[in-house]
C-alpha cells in the first residue's frame, strides 16, 4: 500500500512539474503537427535530448558542488572536442585512438577547472569563462575557420546510426544516465557531494575531502562536454569549430528547469534529464510548429529565466 506521505513527495517533486510539461507540450505538438510523430522526427529528437542531456549531466555535477559554481565553457568545449576528433583522424589516427585522446584532453580542461576552483580559489564563473574563449579561439585555429570534413565512415556512426530503432546516441546518453544517478543516489560520493554543496564548512568538520570531491565534479562535466563534442561531428560528419554556442547556456537551463538549486546541494540527475527533454523537446516543437528561427532564442531564453527566477523564489519561500 503506497504511503501518504510518499504522495506527498511525488506531487511536489520538483522533477513532477517539468515531467507534466513535457507531456502536455508533446501531447500538443502532435496534435498541432500529426508529422512530430514520424520515425525520423522522433530519432532526431532522441539525438537533440541526448547532447543537451549529457551536457546537463555535467551541469549538474557542478552545480550542485556548491560555492555558485557553474561551467561556462562546456559549449566551447564541445567545438573544441568535435574539431580535434576530426584532426587527430585526418592525420590518420584511428577511431578509437582519436576518441581516446580528446577525452584525455577534455579530462584534462577538467582537472585545471577543479585545481583552479579548489586550491588556487578562482571563481568557478572566472575560470571556466577564460576556457570559454581559450577553446573557442583553439577550435578557430585548428581549422583556421574552415570545417574538417572526409571523416571515416565508421566514426559517423556514433552520431548518425540507429540500434533498434533508437539512435546510438541516445543509447550512449541512457547508459551514462543510469550510471550517474547511481553514482549520486546509491554511492559515498553522491552523499558527499550533496553535503559539499549545502555546507561545505560543515562537510569539512565531518571529514568530507571537499577539494577532491568539487575536483570530480568540474573533471566530470569536461569529459561530458567532451563526449557531446564527438556526437555532434560524428552528427555533422565533420569537425565544425562553431557548433555548441549557448549550449552551456541550455545545460544550465535543463539542470536548474529539472530542480537543481544554483545555490548547490540540491539536484538529480533524473530531473536534469527531464529538463534536458524540456528544451530539445521545445526547440523541435518550435520548428515543427513554423516558428520563425528568430524567435527560437527568444523562447529558450524566457524559458531559462523563468527556471531560474523560480529557483530563486523557491529558495527564498524555503528559507535557503
């Protein structure tokens, strides 16, 4: 028999509100448009909801960490990572060995955001803001403003093929999901980075390693934009330095949309996700609907500022 009070919980879940948006805006869509519900819209949907999702993973991490912190860089990132998959194969590297490398490097962007934040006390906003412009201005000098094409066939089937009718991506995208809500519900670490980023003061009394666990939390968001940056050019079919603008923007949005606080301890994977659905979902509505493009931005950018005056407002009736 399910409890009252786990009525309670779910009718005020903050994942429940987005969850019944996407619903009723799907549910819209498809009606306005019967073309929404077309195999090749779906699967491009899919593929939209598992870049901006993955980015939002990241966001998450590193919101919830605490201090204010979010990453600015992550859409540079993404145009940096999808440009150097592409070079390292035209200098005939393999698949595998490409991808390898750019995570190692985006592992790297990573680890310098976290020794920064946590041991030379830089703000998280300053940063990841200089990254920003160091990986927008490296993916232009790469290519020197030109896209990298003649990728490998093989590569172009991570962002571009389909298993069971479901795109690769998304597949990618469901496993890595499932893996972090794991690691922030079922593991020390979630309960450490939840405690890191209510009261980090606090946390260090219990014995919590807040420099290692806000270190984990900006490495993990790196590696995350970094795999967002090899979808997209397998996606495009080729290294385009520049892709992924706002995307940082957009992943801020879906984390903060699905219930993460900006004031940090607060947050879930799952709503991350949910949110994440929100905005590609809303996006290719848009565009199935006849919106002008003008006007797309315009609508993304009230949707993040209602989620985050809503955020505000919510810590405010709370006390937080």
């Amino acid at each position: 028999m399910v409890k009252q009070n786990d009525i309670f919980k779910l009718r005020f879940s903050k994942e429940l509100g987005p969850l019944v948006a996407f619903v009723a805006l799907f549910t819209f869509t498809a009606i306005v448009n019967p073309r929404f519900l077309t195999s090749f819209n779906l699967q491009s949907l899919g593929r939209q909801i598992a870049i901006f999702g993955l980015l939002a993973i990241g966001e998450t991490f590193v919101i919830i960490s605490g201090g204010g912190s979010i990453d600015l860089s992550a859409g540079s990132v993404v145009a940096l990572s999808g440009v150097l998959v592409a070079w390292f194969m035209k200098q005939q590297l393999s698949i595998w060995l490409s991808i390898l490398l750019v995570l190692l490097i985006c592992n790297v962007i990573g680890m310098w955001h976290g020794l920064a934040v946590t041991k030379l006390k830089v703000p998280a906003f300053i940063v990841t803001l200089g990254t920003l412009t160091i990986a927008r201005g490296a993916a232009a000098v790469i290519t020197k403003g030109w896209p990298i094409v003649g990728l490998p066939r093989g590569f172009l089937t991570i962002g571009q093929e389909n298993w069971m009718g479901v795109p690769i991506s998304f597949w990618i995208f469901a496993i890595i999901t499932v893996v972090s809500h794991f690691f922030l519900t079922k593991t020390v670490y979630g309960k450490h980075l939840r405690a890191v980023g209510g009261n980090q003061v606090a946390a260090r009394f219990s014995g919590v390693n807040v420099e290692k666990v806000r270190f984990i939390a900006f490495t993990v968001c790196a590696l995350l934009s970094g795999l967002v940056g090899i979808i997209v050019a397998s996606r495009l079919s080729q290294g385009q330095p520049g892709v992924g603008t706002s995307y940082e923007l957009f992943a801020i949005a879906s984390s903060v949309i699905g219930g993460t606080s900006l004031g940090g301890g607060e947050g879930t994977i799952i709503g991350a996700v949910i949110g994440a659905s929100v905005i590609s979902l809303l996006w290719n509505a848009l565009v199935m609907l006849n919106v002008s493009t003008y006007w797309h931005n315009v609508v993304i950018g009230l949707v993040i500022v209602v989620a985050v005056t809503l955020d505000v407002l919510r810590k405010r009736s709370s006390g937080g």
